[in-house]
C-alpha cells in the first residue's frame, strides 16, 4: 500500500512538471527545422525563445533536452538537441 502511495506521489509530480513544459514547448516550434535535421543551424527566433524559457523555467529547458524532447515529438536527432543550447550560448 504504501508502494501505491508513493507511486502515485511520484506521477503527480511528473504531471505537474510536465504538464507547463508541454506549453513552453510550443514556442520552440522554430527550432524544430534544426532539431529534425531539415535545416543547419537554428534561427534566431528559436535562439530566443531558447533563452526565454530558460530564464523563466530552467527546469522545464532540463527536462525538455534530457528527455530529448521524445515525449513531446518524433523524429528529433538527439546530438543536435543536446547541442541547441550550446550553440544559441543558453
């Protein structure tokens, strides 16, 4: 029972730190050319909006890139990801 309990505990948690990453990552909708591969370095506005939300939800930047942002969407080349911060200097 009170495996349960943590159990439960711990998915709360998840949901609520998940839950306002998903919206955050829709303002890095410009950086999804350069993640997918389909372009060959971001953009400035996604430089930007990368540097927005690591000001505001450091956490939310941290679990968006070592989760590799899998949960959120397919297709993305994890080593660029990993990269993003780097080279837009976040």
């Amino acid at each position: 029972l009170i495996f349960l309990v943590l159990l439960g505990a711990v998915w709360l948690i998840e949901a609520e730190i998940q839950e306002p990453c998903k919206s955050k990552l829709l303002t890095l909708q410009s950086c999804l050319p350069y993640v997918t591969g389909k372009a060959s370095s971001p953009t400035s506005d996604c430089c930007g909006a990368l540097k927005t939300i690591r000001a505001g939800d450091p956490v939310c930047l941290c679990e968006l890139i070592s989760d590799g942002g899998s949960s959120y969407v397919s297709g993305l080349n994890i080593t660029t990801l990993l990269a993003l911060p780097v080279i837009c200097s976040v």
